[in-house]
C-alpha cells in the first residue's frame, strides 16, 4: 500500500462522470490495484468507504472545475470549495449555521468571503469526517480533538481537511501541477 495518509487535486469535468468515479483512479493508483477493481459502499449518512479495503477511510469533493480526494487508515473529511464572492452570505449563514457557528463571525450579516468560505468548508468536511452528512447540519463542529487545516488552490478555492491531528500533521498533499498554497499548521 502506497504512503497516506495522501491528498489528490486534479482538475474534474463532468463530462467523465461523477466525482466518485474519477476518484477511483486516484484511489487505484495509491492502492495498486486496477481501478476496475474498486467499488464503493456507503454509510448511512453517505460517506464513501472502499468494499475491498475496509480499513482504508477515503472522502472525495469537488467544485467547480476541481476535484480533491482523501485517503488515509484514519478518518477524515474534505471539503473543497470555489470561493465566489457576490452570494449571499448572511442568508446562506442564516440557514445552514447554529447560533454558535455563526458567533464566529465578526458580523455574521455581512460575513467576509473568505471566513464563510472558511466555515462552510470545516462544517461541511466535519460532517463528512463524521460520517452523518447533511442528516447532522445542525451538529456544531468539535470543540476538541479534530482540527481542520487548509490548503488554497488555484487562487480560487478553499480546501480543507477534519481530522485528528497525527493526520493533519503527516498529511501528504499531490497537486496535480495546480497551484496549492498550504495554511501553517502548528
């Protein structure tokens, strides 16, 4: 088995399939073992796991034109997102976040891009870190033991990863030649 825990970042089309799909390469290819040969089964919240490898803890995410996937023999959630400015932040902040998510913000009725982007991303990766998906939206994110860390890609996306931090420390990042900007970790 290859060195992980690992994350890939290549670019996604749609027009190739879904997201799970184009990550089985990534997957194989850490695995050594034909993409072919992989299958997924799904927990009951959604979050993937591979059929033939039941130790191994894999997430996969994409926006926009990018595609980024976790694998590891530890859990872990990722999320990636193309920060567009212009939305509506205080109403998307409104709806998906709890009182206390939304405390972080220094005025969560006019959020700054780059802290909701910030926040989305570790709430949605959190949640798949868990395994329960949307179902938990309301659960707020640990106060202990998982940490994010973040990683900025192609000047336009956020991306980040929830795990333990032995992960988040040891974690190896494959680019795919886009440019990947990587936050301190300490």
């Amino acid at each position: 088995m290859a060195p992980i825990p690992r994350i890939s970042i290549c670019f996604y089309d749609r027009k190739n399939g879904p997201g799970r799909d184009q990550a089985k390469q990534a997957f194989a290819g850490w695995l050594s073992c034909p993409r072919e040969s992989l299958s997924y089964g799904e927990m009951p919240g959604g979050k993937p796991f591979l059929r033939e490898f039941p130790e191994v803890s894999v997430g996969i995410s994409h926006s926009g034109s990018i595609l980024a996937t976790y694998i590891g023999v530890g859990e872990a959630g990722i999320d990636l997102e193309r920060m567009r400015p212009n939305r509506d932040f205080a109403g998307m902040a409104e709806a998906f976040f709890t009182p206390s998510e939304r405390a972080i913000f220094t005025d969560y009725h006019n959020p700054e891009p780059e802290a909701f982007y910030r926040a989305w991303t570790k709430k949605e990766a959190f949640l798949k870190y868990t395994g329960k998906g949307f179902l938990g939206l309301w659960d707020a994110w640990p106060a202990t033991g998982e940490l994010a860390r973040y990683w900025k890609v192609a000047g336009e996306y956020l991306l980040c990863l929830v795990a333990p931090r032995s992960i988040l420390a040891s974690v190896e990042v494959d680019s795919g030649g886009l440019r990947c900007e990587a936050e301190p970790f300490a």
